[in-house]
C-alpha cells in the first residue's frame, strides 16, 4: 500500500509538472500583415576619393638595432650593410637581422 501512494504521488508530481490538465484551447488563426519598403537612391553613394600613391608624403621610418646584426640591402648595393646606429629607411629596402638578433623600427615621431 505505501509503495501504492509514493507511485500515485510521484504521478500527480509528474502530472502537474508537465501542465496535466484536460483543458484543450483550440488555436485562433492568427492574421499576419506584412509590407515592405524600396529605397531609391537619387544620387550615387560617396565611394571616396581617389588619391595618387606616389603623391602621398610618408614619414621617415627608423631602424634600431637592439641585439646582434641588423643589415640592410638597398636597391644601388650589391651587398647587406651591417647596421650599428639609428638608420633612416626608404622605401624598397630589404632588412635582415643575424640569429637571435632584433631590431627596432618606428616613425620619427616615435609612433
């Protein structure tokens, strides 16, 4: 009898828990409105403004050598320069360090 009234409690428990009513709602159509928007631009969107690279003023970058051989190639020599100060680049010039060396580069103005 007693394993009767845990089964029949456990029952209502479940019962309850999942929503065990008899009550049937009947589904209402709903009615659905839909509409939608068409936006024509008069004019051209802004795409930017074209700029000539060549004309672009470009600051300075430096080359530190911190540890080790830092070396640059520029496009006149023919052979790297082992580098021991603080060195301008320009543009097109091919930078190399030694093993376990490293370098520094940043603008001149220190960004």
């Amino acid at each position: 009898m007693k394993k009767f009234k845990i089964f029949f409690v456990v029952l209502a428990l479940i019962t309850s828990a999942c929503g065990g009513s008899n009550d049937i709602q009947e589904a209402s159509p709903d009615s659905t409105t839909t509409s939608s928007t068409t936006t024509t631009l008069a004019v051209e969107p802004d795409i930017g403004e074209v700029v000539d690279e060549a004309a672009l003023v470009i600051p300075p970058i430096l080359l530190k050598p911190l540890i080790g051989a830092t070396g640059v190639l520029t496009d006149v020599a023919e052979d790297w320069e082992i580098l021991s100060a603080i060195t301008p680049l320009e543009m097109g010039v091919k930078i190399r360090t030694g093993d376990d060396a490293t370098a520094q580069m940043s603008f001149e103005d220190g960004s």
